[in-house]
C-alpha cells in the first residue's frame, strides 16, 4: 500500500515525485520504503525522478490521504500538459478526455448557460468545484490557470456533500512555488482569431514566491458565421512559508469573456429527422455556418474570485489546512434561437421560414466558502489509521432576472437567414400579472434571489492493517438552508403566486424557504497483491434534497417543492488497479452501478399528483490508461459502456436521455527524436436519444436522437531551439459531419466543429 503522509512541506508534485521514484527501484518496493523515500524528499533530500507527463500519483485535495492506486473509485487526473498538447481552452474541451461526458443545449429557445454537462447521465452543473471548494457560478471556466483536472466518479457525497450523484470534477489551479519559471505561448486558427497566454513563477525570497498567468484571446467559433469567444483575464498567486512547517497562500482571478453565442441551426435534413409533411422530411440540411442570430446578440460573463488558504504542520503529527474563498460571477447574454418549420409554399423551400425566440439571461452569483481540515496518522495495535476530519460552511446567492418580450421578430428564411432582421427587445419584466391564480395588483416577477446557507462535518479513516488490506470508510453530514425570495422591477419583495387570495389564516408567503439535513457515507476495501497493483469494492451516497440548484417552488408536483423527498444515488463499484513498467503507467478497470431512488416521477394515479417513487439504474464498465509505456511513449485513453434503465416510475425499461451506451477516448504522443514529437487522437461518442418514446420507431417530429460519431484528431511539435517550440494540431482530420448538440425539442443542434487547425508557438524564458 502506498501511504501519503501528511506532514508535508511542499506541493503535492513532491509527493508524485516521491513515489515514481519509489516505484522505479524494485528495492524500494515495499510501503515502509516507498514511505520513507517520500519523507526524506520532504525534508529537503533530492529523488531524482523523470518527470510523467501524464500520469498522476495523487490528487490536491488534503481529504485524500492514499494515491490514486489505493483509493477505491475511479479517479482520471487530466494534467496541464495534456491540456496544452491539445490546445484545449476550455473545461469542456478538456473534459473530452473522460468518456461518458455528455453535452446538453436546453430547451426550444433558450440554450444552456456555462459549463452544462452529464457525466454517467447525470447533471454535472452543481458538482463542480475549484481547489477543493464549490464554485457554483454559471461561466465557461477557461484552462489558462488550471494545474490539474480531477475527474472523480461514483456517488461524491461524502466527499463533496449535496448533490454530485454520479461523481464531481476538481479544478485545481496553478499556485506560486519556490521555483523559478516562465513560459508564454501564442496560437492563430485557420477559422480566424488568436490566443495568447503567459505563465510566470518567482521566488521573491527563501520562503516566499509570486505566479502571475494572463490571457488574451479572440477566437472565431470554426465552421460557424458570426460566433465567437473573446476576452482577456489575469491570476495572481503569491505564497510565504513554502517548504516550511507554516504556509500561506493567497491567489485571485478574474476573467472577462464577450462572446457572440450560438442559438444553433434547424435540423432539417439531419439523418433521422422528420417532419409529417414528406417535402420537409426529404429537404437538404441547411448549410452549418447558417447564423439565425442578430447582429445584436451578446454574452458577456465575468468570473472573480479570492482564496486564502492557510498550512500548517503540527508537531503532534496533525496537518491542517484552512481555504476560504469569495467569488462572484456574472452572466448576461441575448441569443436568438430557431424553433419550428413553416413551409409555406410546400414547392418551394427558398420561401421555408424558421421561427426565432430571443432569450436574455442576467444572472449574478456570490459565493463564500470556507473549510477547516485536519490530517493524522495513529495506530491502534496492528492497524494504522490515517484519520480526515473537518468543517464547511457556504454561503451561495443567485440573484436572477427575468424579462418579458416587445415587439415582433423576423421569421428567419430557413436556407438564407439575414442577422439583421428585426428582432423583438427584451426588457426587465414589469407588467401587472392578470393571470388566474395571481394576487391582484401583482406585478410580474422581474428578480428571484436565492440564498443557500450550508453547514458541514465530515470524517474519513483510512485503516491498513498487514500489507496486504486497506479499509475506507467516510460520512458527511449537511444542514442547509434555502430562502428563495421574487421581486418586482422596483425592487419591491413579491408574494409567491398561489391559487387563491390570502386570508388572515392563509397569509402571503413572501419567501419559499427549505432546511433540511442529508447524511451521505462511503466505504470501501482494498487488497493489494502486489505493492503496484490493488483490488478493491467500494460503496457510496448521495444525496440531492429540493432545491438543491438554488432553485424553491410552491408547485406541489415539482422536484423543488420543499416538501418533496430528496432524492438518493448509490453507487456500486468493483475494480483493478495496476501500475505497469515500473510505475511510470497506470491501468484502471472498474465495474459500477448507480441507483437513483426517490426520484420525482408522474403519479399513474387519478390524483394527478407526482410522487417521490422513480428508480432509475445507471451501471456499466470503465477502463482506463494513463501515462508513459517508453520515456517518449505517452498516452492517456478510456472506454466506458452506459446501460441507463428506467426501474420504476416513468416508462419502465425505457433508456435516459443523452446516455450513450459506449463513449472512449484516446491521446497519445511518441517524441521521435529531441526536435520532434507526433500524435494525435480519437473520441467516440455512442448515440445519445432524446425522443425516448420511440424506441426504434421513427421520430414523431424533429430528431429523435444524436447519431454515434467519430473525430480524429492529430498533433505535431518542433524543438525550434532550446527554448521555442512550434505546434501544430489539427482537429476533425476527416471532416466528419457530426451533431455536437441537440437541443430538448430536437428542432435545433449545433453541429460539430468541421476539419481545422492552429499553430502555437511555445516559449519558455
């Protein structure tokens, strides 16, 4: 077994360094000498280690206390480098790396806002976090700052707490360290546009360093007219103490994008549309550039954030840790999008027209976050306890507007669109509400906040005993709080609209409000045959109360009613994990199943009510590899199978939305000599249904599903001199047409990016 200790005095890339080490030399095999080896690296004696560039030893979070080979989940750690190989700019297309990540528009009119995604068919958007805490802003997270990207699968909430059903994702961001570098790099894009990055580290004493990363970009959307991303930002990072027995770390950033959005194209002509008029069913695609936006649309975000973060060691073996963080996000965006067909002239499809909606969204999110955690290590008797325990608290609020259509918009001609048609306006919400059920005199509701309050306690105890056992064990305990409260355009607190006028026994509620406690647990048992190779089970909860995305309705069929039941995951896992060629490369295989129980589901009764009785059964098998066959051999890849049944509740039998029953992906690189390195790779996206109704029958209306797709994409880099390097990736080598997203209604899509390239040149001062 291979312990982490936790008495550290430096970043967690020692450690990783410590046990490659450790793992290269047979005689260093056992974990009494693999631990001492780390201990001595900690003290200041050098290892030497050929650094893997993409193989992870361990994770950030200090809730981890064993590597990855002992931890019994499926864990992919998606390093730096990787990202930078692939020119991945964005979460999302690092993410690509993970099979089972699925990507989701919305509904008819509106499209997804931020980082929207299913990870093993579940909604991913409220598992986020960064270092270690929650980051619940709606934003596209740019990779410009991130060290590492954890992907961590199963039931997470004991770990992460509410939520995180079928796992949660980790950002970690580059921090200051006591050694000096510096690199930029600088890309164009055959599409049109640039990006430009840079990346400083400086000791600015013996204990005591400063990191600065900037952004600049401005990036045609490829294969898209109009649509773009652009922007700027700046991450600070400053540490004291480092390599000491006392730390601290404080790093702030701030990123602005101003984007033109994408409402996506009509589907027509797609393979498995329909239309009931066979001339529209037998129509060509329109063309995939087809902007059916305005010369108006905009999406503007901007994402700060502060974190202090405060180490240290204590005499008495006890490591602690101390993160706060404040952050605040904003959102707004106009977009418009394309709905139904109208062919008018059935003869002639140059007179097809496409409705548009418009859609704004202004939203505003602050979050503070703070953690105290403390790491030990003791024995009783023959076993040896590596004990987590600690505190949490969040405070998160959503502020929302809602706003109300003027005017007409343009139909959209279906082959030809103009973006500078007439489009409707969009303006804050401040007419008298008329509709039945409302109070009178009410106005509409233009502002809903929301406001989240949660407190945690948490402990994990890791036990080994022999060489052979480990034994997880973990629980969480939540106590929230939700105030979700509407507000007129003046600013004026609004009752919630009920069905009848209240009374003095019935008062207006001026606020939902919902508190609640959720419990979630985690165990797990690990053997390891051999000190490179483990065999484990593992047995996790999660637990989503109402909610839970900030969001209280007074509706009694509606998941967020607070009265509702949470709904629960379990998760079943099973698996292998092995380090091969003397630890430089890493082996995962795992068997789960995921059980979603207390799901809200239509009552079949003549009540009309829905009930907390939906059991959904999501298992499958995962295989993974990561890092270095040769010294110039990279390579990370997974394959993951997805069988989604509906148990109870719902069409019994019937498959989830948006959940491929096989998804992989594959990176590789080989260095052909100290000038020149080659690679490449290939995802595989299985189909993905979202008409579930229809099995194999053809669609009612619209597309009925995504077809399964192949990209393939290549990478090349020349050593110019010993500092400057030049890259070339190109994406989609075969120009496979393929749909990227499909929206709820299947009436639009965004099509997936067509062949194209960039070229970076990297330096390095």
């Amino acid at each position: 077994m291979t312990h982490i200790r936790n008495r550290k005095h430096g970043a967690n890339r020692y450690l990783s360094a410590a046990l490659l080490a450790a793992a290269a030399v047979p005689a260093l095999s056992s974990a009494a000498m693999a631990q001492e080896k780390a201990d001595k690296k900690l003290e200041g004696v050098t290892v030497t280690a050929e650094e893997n560039t993409y193989k992870a030893d361990v994770v950030s979070s200090p809730k981890q206390t064993q590597a990855l080979i002992d931890t019994p989940k499926t864990v992919q750690v998606i390093k730096k480098e990787v990202i930078q190989e692939q020119q991945a700019t964005t979460l999302v297309e690092a993410l690509r790396n993970t099979p089972g990540i699925t990507l989701q528009m919305g509904e008819n009119g509106n499209t997804s806002s931020g980082d929207t995604f299913q990870m093993r068919g579940f909604d991913m958007s409220s598992s986020l976090l960064v270092d270690g805490l929650r980051d619940r802003g709606v934003a596209t997270r740019d990779t410009f700052n991130i060290e590492q990207i954890e992907v961590v699968k199963g039931a997470g909430g004991a770990d992460t707490g509410r939520g995180a059903s079928s796992g949660y994702i980790n950002v970690s961001t580059k921090q200051a360290s006591l050694d000096d570098a510096a690199s930029a790099s600088a890309t164009a894009y055959t599409q049109g546009g640039y990006r430009a990055t840079a990346d400083v580290n400086k000791a600015i004493g013996e204990t005591s360093a400063l990191r600065l990363n900037v952004l600049s970009q401005d990036i045609d959307t490829a294969g898209r007219d109009h649509v773009k991303r652009s922007g700027y930002g700046v991450a600070a990072a400053y540490g004291i103490g480092l390599e000491t027995k006392t730390r601290f770390h404080l790093s702030g950033q701030y990123l602005n994008n101003d984007n033109v959005p994408d409402g996506g194209i009509s589907s027509i002509g797609w393979e498995g549309f329909y239309n009931a008029t066979a001339e529209v069913r037998a129509a060509g695609k329109v063309r995939s550039e087809n902007f059916y936006g305005s010369v108006s649309d905009f999406e503007n975000q901007e994402q700060g954030s502060v974190t202090a973060k405060f180490e240290h060691d204590f005499a008495a073996g006890i490591y602690f840790t101390n993160v706060s963080r404040w952050s605040n996000t904003s959102l707004e965006r106009v977009l418009t999008g394309v709905n139904g067909i109208t062919a008018t002239t059935v003869s002639n499809p140059a007179t097809w027209t496409l409705a548009r909606s418009r859609q704004r969204v202004n939203q505003k999110a602050e979050t503070f976050n703070n953690v105290s955690n403390f790491v030990t290590s003791f024995e009783t008797g023959a076993l040896t306890h590596d004990l987590v325990f600690g505190f949490e608290y969040s405070d998160e609020t959503t502020n929302t507007g809602s706003f109300t259509t003027v005017g007409t918009t343009t139909l959209a001609n279906l082959y030809n669109p103009n973006p500078n048609d007439t489009m409707a306006s969009l303006i804050l919400t401040n007419t008298l509400n008329t509709s039945t059920g409302a109070f009178p005199g009410q106005l509409n509701t233009a502002w809903t906040i929301s406001d989240t309050q949660v407190a945690s306690i948490y402990a994990f105890d890791t036990i080994s005993f022999g060489e052979k056992w480990i034994v997880n064990l973990g629980f969480r305990s939540d106590s929230y709080r939700l105030e979700y409260t509407n507000y007129d355009y003046l600013g004026n607190r609004l009752p919630q609209v009920g069905t009848t006028a209240p009374t003095a026994t019935t008062p207006r509620v001026l606020s939902l409000k919902a508190a609640k406690s959720i419990n979630a647990y985690k165990a797990g048992l690990v053997y390891k045959p051999t000190p490179n190779g483990s065999i484990y089970v593992s047995y996790a909860t999660s637990v989503t109360p109402p909610g839970s995305a900030g969001t209280l309705s007074n509706t009694a069929i509606n998941i967020n009613n607070a009265n509702v039941d949470p709904s629960e995951t379990k998760n079943l896992e099973a698996g292998v994990k092995w380090d091969l060629f003397e630890g430089r490369l890493g082996l995962t295989g795992a068997y789960y199943k995921t059980n979603l129980t207390n799901a809200i589901v239509a009552d079949t009764n003549l009540d009309g009510y829905a009930e907390n009785l939906g059991d959904r059964e999501i298992k499958g098998f995962e295989i993974g590899l990561n890092g270095q066959i040769t010294d110039k051999w990279n390579i990370t890849a997974g394959i993951q199978t997805m069988d989604d049944k509906q148990k109870e509740g719902g069409t019994v039998g019937s498959t989830s939305r948006w959940s491929p029953e096989l998804s992989g992906s594959f990176w590789s690189t080989y260095a052909l000599s100290d000038k020149i390195k080659l690679g490449g790779g290939a995802r595989y996206m299985g189909e993905q249904k979202r008409d579930l109704t229809v099995g194999e029958t053809p669609a009612t209306s619209n597309m009925a599903k995504i077809p399964e797709y192949w990209v393939v994409d290549a990478y090349g880099s020349y050593q110019l001199t010993a500092k400057a390097a030049l890259q070339l990736n190109v994406y989609n080598l075969a120009d496979e047409d393929y749909i990227g997203q499909l929206n709820n209604g299947g009436a639009r899509l965004i099509p997936g990016a067509p062949r194209s390239a960039s070229l970076t040149l990297n330096y390095r001062f």
